[in-house]
C-alpha cells in the first residue's frame, strides 16, 4: 500500500521560504506534497529597495514566484497565514482556507518598528516593500515638479527639498548615498537649484553604522560627506509633524523624512501557542532550527533567533538547513546541527562605490562595488534558472521614472 506523502507547508515566499521549498523540490520525491503560501505573487529583493527610489527598474526587485517555481512540484498559494496551531499542525489563513501539516517551515520576515515615536507612522515614508519604494519615488518627483512650477516663495521650496532619513544603519546610508546623487539629477531635468536640496542622514547613536567597525563607519561618513549628506548622530527622534521634525536639540522643516531606524519580528510568531520567542519577538529555535516547543515546526531568516538573521545570505541558509533536516526527519535519520554562517557586507554608497567586508578584509570604492553586484547576482542565481538570474540582474540597469520630465523619451 502506497505511503501517503508527507505535507509540508511553507509560510512566507521570501529567500528563506523560497529556498526551502526549492532545496525540497530539487528531491523530486513523490512522498513529498510541497505548498508554498505568500501573500504575495513574487519575492522582494529588499536589498536593491533604495534603487527603485533612485529610479531604477523594480523588475531587480520584484521576481514571479512563477517564474522561479517552474514546472516543479510546489503548490503556489496567494493567502496570508493568520494563526497556526502546532498541536493540531494547521495553519488557518485570512482567505479562510486551513492547511494540514506534517512539517511547516515559518519565513514570514520582519516588520518596520517605530518604537511608539508620535507621528511617524503617520507621516513619514519607508523601504519595507516595492510599493512603498515606488510610493517614494513618486513623493520625490513631485516635489520637484512642485517647485520648479512656484519658484517664488525660498522658505516653502527648501522645506520641500529637504530630505531626511532616520536611521543610519545600512539601509539609510545606502539609501542616503543613492538620493545624494540622484537628486542632483532630478533637479537638472526639472530645473531647478541644487541649493535647494539636502539630503539629511539622522542617527541616534554617536556614530552611523552602528553594528559596524569604527574604520568602516568612518570611511561611509567621509564618502557620504563628499556626495553633500548632512550627518547627523547622537540625534534622538522625539516626534514628527506634517512639516517639520523634532529632534533632540533641533527642528528640521521637511516634506519628506524615509523611517529606516528599525525593524521587529513579525506579529503572528508572538501568537503561535507553546513557543518561545526572544526580546525581539524572535522565535527561539533549537540546534536544527526547530522552534523549541515544536518539533515538526521550522524558523527561517528574520524570525529565527540566531547569529545572522536579518540577512538574505542568512535565509538562504536558513531554508536549505529547515529542508535537509525535513527530508532527514522523514527518512529517520539524525538531523543536522545548524551552523550560523557568517555573511559578508557590501554597502553601496552613491554610484560605482561601496564598502564591502569580508571577514577581515575591508574593500571601498570601485571594488566594493563590484563585491556587491557580484552578490545580487549569487542571490538570483540562487532563486533563478541562470538564464533568467542574469535576466533579472540585467533589468538593474534599466531606468523606470515616473514622471514625464524624467521617463526615458522614445526615439523620434
């Protein structure tokens, strides 16, 4: 009598979740049922966010899950996971639909912290999704085209082009790098006076970069300050206002302020019965990246509690560990020991410059940069056919405004 196939249900369609059920896939095994469930229709290179700001295509950004799915034997389900029940193994979502399970794999990634800050929620923008990337880019070109159409009134246009962002761990400053360069741009085509425009960097730490050697921050800083960043550490938010800022010991007039600052695990893990989760609503896993209390239930990327989450790199890891231990689970063999592997960084700042770390060797400016491309195309390539990988990382330098000062104009 034929065996009935194992089900396993995979929460999340980003690296972690996808890698999984790609390394699970590749056993083309018949006792195996494969359902990937995300709400939404393609993985999000969150990475490459602060280019589509910049103008770029978000065909970098955005891969179909159809096009890395394939032909292969997963089932790809459009719905967002509500509460999952590990004594009964079920997943109720918000459609309706329940799963059974016998293994489940958790990669549902984090969410933006703002840490009870009044207004920021509110008012400012963010680089969590592709529409709010777009959402951004959108806000920017419309200032401009704002003041290039009332160039009279100098208090309103350099409030209107002044940009701040909060937060200048990694994200900020890539995203601040990018924009310093960019909005010179912008004010070319929309004619407008670059004395107008500032781009602002604010930190509450003493310095920027944070979780990052002291030389490496003071190298970012010095490039940041060549491209025009105003940097601003030890500067503590107190709250947002429809036009203005306030920091500890300032005000900053603005229009637009990006909330890079923080981020916490995903609200369903800290509803899950029976696990347990860390200070930063992290779930606590076991030594084969099981959440302790569940056996049968796995942690992926951002809301396992381990060395490196919070990286691509780490949830690629994660998803091809939580599939080994799976198939070895089924087979009853020992499962492996999960080793946090250490990543490396490549932090873009402006264009063709970055600062990458490997290990204990640090590499700036032209070489960074290439480091850090080299690496989106590993992430493709991990996800993708490599035809379609190369694809992908081809349409990066493709230009997607969305104003018509600014769109590419086609040929007369």
């Amino acid at each position: 009598m034929a065996k009935n196939p194992s089900r396993i249900v995979i929460v999340g369609g980003g690296f972690g979740g996808v890698s999984c059920a790609l390394a699970l896939a590749s056993r083309c095994s018949p006792n195996l049922a494969i359902t990937l469930i995300s709400d939404k229709p393609h993985l999000e290179y969150t990475a490459a966010l602060y280019r589509v700001v910049a103008g770029r295509s978000p065909l970098e950004v955005c891969i179909p899950l159809r096009d890395i799915i394939g032909d292969l034997p997963i089932e790809c389900v459009r719905d967002t996971a509500a509460s999952i029940d590990p004594a009964k193994r079920t997943i109720q979502c918000t459609s309706g639909s329940a799963y059974s399970y016998d293994y489940a794999v958790l990669g549902l990634g984090s969410k933006i912290a703002y840490f009870g800050i009044p207004g920021m929620q509110e008012y400012s923008f963010n680089l969590k999704s592709i529409s709010a990337a777009i959402r951004l880019q959108r806000h920017l070109h419309e200032m401009f085209e704002q003041t290039a159409a009332r160039n009279d009134d100098r208090d309103d246009d350099a409030r209107r082009m002044r940009m701040v962002i909060v937060g200048a761990g990694a994200s900020g400053v890539e995203l601040a790098g990018e924009l310093a360069s960019y909005l010179r741009i912008l004010s070319e085509k929309h004619h407008v006076s670059k004395d107008f425009v500032d781009v602002d960097l604010i930190e509450a730490s003493p310095r920027i970069l944070p979780p990052f050697p002291a030389t490496v921050a003071r190298r970012v800083e010095q490039r940041l300050k060549e491209l025009g960043v105003n940097i601003y550490a030890n500067r503590t938010m107190v709250r947002e206002e429809l036009q203005e800022v306030i920091l500890k010991g300032m005000t900053i007039k603005t229009e637009t302020v990006v909330w890079t600052a923080g981020v916490k695990a995903h609200d369903l893990y800290a509803l899950i019965p029976g696990i347990e989760t860390d200070k930063k609503g992290r779930v606590v896993v076991d030594e084969y990246l099981r959440a302790k209390g569940a056996d049968h239930l796995f942690i992926v990327g951002d809301g396992a509690a381990t060395k490196y989450s919070g990286m691509a790199q780490t949830a690629i890891h994660d998803g091809m560990v939580a599939a080994e231990n799976i198939i070895r689970s089924i087979n009853g063999a020992a499962l492996a020991v999960y080793h946090p592997k250490q990543p490396y960084y490549a932090l873009p700042v402006g264009p063709r410059w970055a600062a990458a770390i490997v290990g204990p060797v640090h590499v700036y400016g032209y070489g960074g940069w290439i480091l850090r491309r080299i690496a989106d195309l590993r992430y493709f390539l991990n996800v993708l056919p490599v035809t379609k990988a190369f694809r992908v990382f081809r349409e990066g330098r493709s230009i997607c405004e969305v104003c018509d000062v600014c769109s590419p104009q086609p040929p007369p």
